[in-house]
C-alpha cells in the first residue's frame, strides 16, 4: 500500500516537500477483516488548518471512498463501497468490530446515492454535505424571504449553502474568487446575486445588494469580508461560523488584528455561533437523506472538480486552497 505522511509543520502554503510518499506491505486479512480500495480522496482547507496542531510526522487523514476488494467479514462482501477517514491512501485493512480509538478509525457503509456518482460520499452527501446542511439551517434557522450571504460561496460547503437556503426561500447573495464561479452561482444554482469579493468594494456591492439588510450569514472565510459583512447585519441577525480559509496560510503572530465586532453584535444583537460537523457526526445520515433527495431531484446541482490519479494528491491540495475548484475539490485514484 501506498500512504503520504506530512512529515513537518507548514509554513505559508503547503510545500511538495513537507509530505513523503511512504510504501508499506500489508499483511494478510484476519478474520473479520477487510481490504478497502481508495477510488476517490478529498482535499479540504481542514487539512490545512489541523497541521498546526498535530504532532509530526502523521499520516495525512481525510476522507475517502473505497471499495472493498478482499473480505473476511459477511457483512461487507467484495464490492460494498465505505466511507473512512484514512485519508491520502491507497489501500487499507479494516475491521469492523474493533471500536475505533479515534476519529481516523471511524468509517461508514457509503449511503444509498440512488444511482449517483459514489465520489458524492466525500462531497455533498459527505462531510461537506452534512456541514452544509446542519451548520446552515441549525444555526442560521433561515425563514423564508429572509436574504442569506455566503462566502466562499461556490466551494463544496458554500455551493450547497447557497442552494438550500433558495430551497428555504430565501434571497441569497454569495461571494466568490473568479468572475466564472459568479457566473455559475448566478446562471446555474440560482443565487440572486453573486460577486467576485478579489474586484468589487466589498461594502458597496453588499449594500446594493442587500438594501435590506441581512439576516442570516453563512462564513467559510473569516477575515474583513466576514467583518463588513457582519456590521451589515439587521437586529436578531444569525451567524454561523464555518471556516476562515483566508487566515489558515498566514502565520497566527503575524495576522492583522481582527476589526472590532462587538458594536455589531451588541447593537444588532447578533448570534454568532461555530460548530465542528465532527460534533453532529450522529446527525450526518439526516441531511444525506434529504440531501440525496434534492439531488435526485433536481433542486441541488453538484459540481466536482476532479484531478485524476493519486501522485496528484498534493497538487489538487495546493489547487483548492488557491481557489482552483468550483464545487467540492476530489481526487480519483
Ligand atoms: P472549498 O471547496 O470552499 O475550497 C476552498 C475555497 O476557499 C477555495 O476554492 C477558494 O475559493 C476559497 N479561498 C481560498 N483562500 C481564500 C481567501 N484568502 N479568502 C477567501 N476565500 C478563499 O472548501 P470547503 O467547502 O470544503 O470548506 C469551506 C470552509 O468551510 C473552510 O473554511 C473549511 O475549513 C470550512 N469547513 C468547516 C467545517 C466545520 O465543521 N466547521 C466542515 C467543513 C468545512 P475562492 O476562489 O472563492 O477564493
């Protein structure tokens, strides 16, 4: 079997170098045991942002989808498709009735995708999906009419944000890096209204677009978007703290202060809330159910942008955090 191990902390943008390709002979299957395959990996910013706080060298974790080629366990037949988080390898032994010790042990049979492209098991019917669907309507409870801002708004999380809250009925407005992932947010997932936040004043284009207000806020981003964005806010406003892709580069000491918020949330008298989808993680199957549902019917489009074989790992890594992907970042092995 074939694994990455990240051999050091990253400094600025992950390096080549900081991850090593490791060979490992596996030994034969026990009883109860089985041989996964990987068929597709993800690349997520979490990746990025857990380095600091492993200790190193450590195998480089995410999720995947594998098939299994080889069993000793009647329950998963050669054939049965899995969700692990064992990250960026090849193959791997797993056995199912040995409680996992931590998360990378956990794995799950792939829900029924009704037909869909399994490679949906990492994206919006995987962890992505479900922090889409929970950390956005647990946290934001969207009425309808209300208006929605999402930023990175047309990644795998922010793409499905966005789709929901139409679903909900709600005005939504998303920012996004390229004028082609605006294009896409306004012409095919039905956004109302999207921008490029590298070209427009931020405040500016915000206020036209929203001359009511806003009163939900989806933030993958964190940053002075977010910080503008929140001062924007109308009274009783709801924040839902996803990610803050546009700091997990930067070296902690060396980061510009934060602009101060506390005016906002006094004066609207906000709620501003961050959740770990790994806390939910019980709750994942529910918003597969409904998630799949959309899919199938049209309600929610999907988009993956899929960089083709496993010694690519790395460079569909650095790719997603530089704002190459449109929809959810994966690698087919
Ligand atoms: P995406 O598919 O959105 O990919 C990352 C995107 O981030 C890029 O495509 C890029 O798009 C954008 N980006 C990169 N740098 C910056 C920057 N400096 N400022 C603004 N945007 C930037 O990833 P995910 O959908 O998987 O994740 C989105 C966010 O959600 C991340 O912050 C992630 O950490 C978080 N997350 C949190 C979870 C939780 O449990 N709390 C679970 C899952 C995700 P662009 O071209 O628009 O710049």
């Amino acid at each position: 079997a074939r694994k990455y191990v990240v051999k050091k902390h990253f400094q600025g943008v992950p390096k080549k170098e900081d991850f090593e390709l490791v060979e490992q002979e596996l030994p034969p299957l026990k009883d109860g045991e089985f041989l996964a395959k990987a068929e597709w990996i993800s690349v997520d910013p979490y990746l990025r942002a857990y380095n600091s706080r492993q200790s190193v060298p450590y195998d480089q974790f995410s999720f995947q989808v594998a098939v299994v080629t080889e069993t000793k366990h009647p329950d998963y037949p050669v054939g049965t498709r899995i969700v692990s988080h064992k990250g960026w390898r090849d193959y791997t032994i797993l056995n199912p009735n040995v409680a996992p010790k931590e998360l990378n042990d956990k794995f799950y049979k792939l829900p029924d995708l009704q037909g869909l492209s399994p490679s949906l098991g990492v994206g919006a019917v995987g962890m992505p999906g479900a922090s889409a669907y929970l950390g956005f309507l647990d946290l934001c409870k969207p009425k309808p009419g209300e208006t929605v801002v999402v930023t990175g708004a047309a990644g795998a999380v922010g793409s499905l944000v966005g789709q929901i809250a139409k679903i909900k009925g709600c005005r939504v407005i998303g920012f996004a890096g390229s004028d082609d992932k605006v294009q896409w947010l306004e012409k095919e997932l039905g956004f109302d209204k999207a921008f490029n936040y590298k070209t427009v004043d931020i405040r500016k284009a915000h206020q036209e677009a929203a001359p009511k207000g806003v009163d939900c806020y989806f933030d993958n981003v964190g940053g002075e978007i977010s910080s503008i964005i929140m001062s924007q806010m109308n009274s009783f406003g709801r924040v839902s703290v996803c990610g803050s892709i546009s700091s997990y580069n930067e070296d902690p000491s060396k980061m510009p202060k934060a602009t101060i918020l506390q005016p906002s949330l006094v004066f609207k008298q906000l709620k501003v809330e961050g959740f770990m989808i790994w806390s939910w993680d019980a709750r994942w199957n529910e918003a597969y159910v409904e998630l799949v549902k959309w899919i199938k019917s049209g309600q929610l489009k999907t988009r993956e942008h899929v960089t083709e074989g496993f010694d690519k790992l790395y460079d569909a890594f650095v790719g997603m955090l530089a704002g190459e992907n449109s929809g959810k970042a994966v690698v087919k092995v």
